[in-house]
C-alpha cells in the first residue's frame, strides 16, 4: 500500500501529524458532490494526439509505457485511500524543487523523473503516478493531464478517476480538487484503456488537438 511507501519518506512525527490534519478534513472532502453525474468526472470527447514530451519519454523509456489496452478503472476513495493520495502529493510537491526544462536539461520541454530532486509540472506527475503505481495502485485510475491553468498557461497534473469523481495531485496545490473545482481547463488526458492513447476532455472544438504540455 502507498503508506508503506509514504513511511520510509515522512518521519513518524510528521506523519502523525499529517494524519491529525487529514482526519479534520476528510470527512468533507467525501461527502457526495452536488451534480457528481455532471461535475463529477471530466467529460471525454474524442481520441487525440498525445502531447511531444510523452511520445519522447516513452522513445526514451519504453518500458515505461505500456501499450497494453485494459478496461477502465476506477479507484475507491476510501478514508484510507484519500489519506494516501494527500501524503504523496503532499511529499512531491514538498520534495522536488522547481526548475523549468530548459534550466535543468538545456531544452524547451523534457518529460522526465526528477530523480535528481529537481523537476516541472510534469516531472512531478510522472513522480505521482509512479509511486503510486508501485504501491500498487491501478494505471486506468492515475491519469497524466493537460490543462491551461489561471493563467492560461499550458500544465500538467495528474488525474486520479475514482467512484467519487476525478480528483487532481497538482504540484501547484497540495490539497486534491475535484477537477471541476481547479479552475483549469482541461485539454486532454491518457485514456483510461491504454496509457499511449491520449483522449480531448471537455467542448472538443475548444480542446487544440495539438496541444502539447508544458
């Protein structure tokens, strides 16, 4: 489980600590959502392109990107299963420190993990997404996304589909959001069937297909 995982990186103080905050709020946080057929999941349109710092990442790491096509998972948002998500999001964001692609490798954009403690938005996600699939969390729930943020820039987070709605690990933010909640719009995730298969979420004649991240 994820709080094995989370143990060998919080000391017990902290997490206890985080645990007294977590259980103040997560009582709220899973109450059933007014509209949650409307407002719960993001909306898929339509079969896309994937983003160009994806299709490298997996040139570069290919067996990190399995090609298999499975059927759709959703996750069940325990209280246990919230706690986790939060102490892994919480932990990356808290971890690895910021520095745009070009800094760090000397490129425009680099889809890469911030081994060295170092990373962008995506970095973070693919951070996310991994241990959590390590902890052995299924890939259909744990969703790389595009968005334009607040400021309509171009940024990535991770979506985690769950029976209670899409949640989001953002590096910009350590509490999970509904994804209707962000105040993104959300360009295009990885389908839920098969990781290299990118889907436009939302009104797709607003989605770019061309879209890449940041």
């Amino acid at each position: 489980m994820v709080a094995a995982v989370i143990s060998r990186l919080l000391s017990a103080k902290s997490a206890t600590v985080l645990g007294t905050m977590l259980a103040v709020s997560v009582g709220s946080a899973l109450q059933p959502v007014a509209g949650f057929e409307r407002l719960g999941h993001a909306p898929v349109s339509a079969v896309t392109q994937p983003p160009t710092g994806w299709v490298e990442f997996c040139q570069r790491q290919p067996g990190e990107c399995d090609d298999t096509t499975t059927a759709p998972r959703n996750l069940v948002l325990s209280r246990r299963a919230w706690i986790d998500l939060v102490r892994v999001n919480t932990w990356v964001n808290e971890k690895i420190k910021p520095l745009s692609d070009l800094e760090h490798w000397g490129v425009v954009e680099r889809w890469s993990y911030p081994d060295d403690g170092y990373g962008d938005c995506e970095d973070y996600v693919l951070l996310k997404r991994r241990m959590l699939m390590e902890a052995g969390w299924p890939r259909e729930a744990l969703l790389v996304t595009v968005v334009r943020d607040t400021d309509d820039s171009a940024h990535a987070v991770l979506t985690v589909s769950t029976d209670k709605g899409d949640y989001i690990l953002d590096n910009q933010n350590d509490n999970l959001l509904l994804w209707s909640e962000t105040g993104y719009r959300f360009v295009k995730r990885q389908s839920q069937s098969n990781g290299n298969v990118w889907v436009s979420l939302g009104d797709p004649q607003s989605a770019p297909v061309t879209a890449t991240s940041p």
